[in-house]
C-alpha cells in the first residue's frame, strides 16, 4: 500500500464491548458503546445522549471483544452507557 511509504500511519483498530439497548421512553433501540464490565443482559442504564441529556435504557444484549472494523457503525459515532441504574 502507498499510504505507508508516503510516511504514513495506518490505524490501529481495537476491540470494544457493545451493547443493544432499548430506551424506556420512546421503546427506540439502538447500539451503544459498553465500557462497564459488570452490566449484563436486562440491566437498566443510563445512556448519555448529549453532554447533559442521559437517557435510561434497557439492556437487550452484550456482543464481547467485537473489532472496530467489523462493526457496521464508526465506534467514534456510538453513544455511551454512563452507569448501572
């Protein structure tokens, strides 16, 4: 690939933990991004929607150690559960 004799870097992508939650307000489901180890499936959370809006949230499903690239959705674009209820 050119890219890296032209002095670039290329990306090292990770592995996160995501989670599908279905919001309790609207019934709306979505994936969001998992940094808690201890939640599980049917927890209730709390999911930041904007710096100051949280949303609660229940758990439908954990997917463990899923890479960056196999993942339909850009990590960076993924909400964030904040804590346990």
């Amino acid at each position: 690939m050119i890219h890296s004799t032209a002095g670039g870097k290329l990306k090292e992508y990770g592995y996160f933990d995501i989670a599908k939650v279905e919001y309790l307000e609207s019934g709306e489901k979505a994936f969001v991004l998992s940094t808690n180890e201890e939640i599980k499936e049917g927890d209730i959370v709390l999911v930041a929607i904007s710096e100051f809006e949280e949303k609660e949230a229940k758990v439908i499903r954990i997917d463990k150690h899923v890479h960056e690239q196999n993942f339909p959705i850009p990590i960076k674009r993924l909400k964030k559960i904040v804590r346990k209820v």
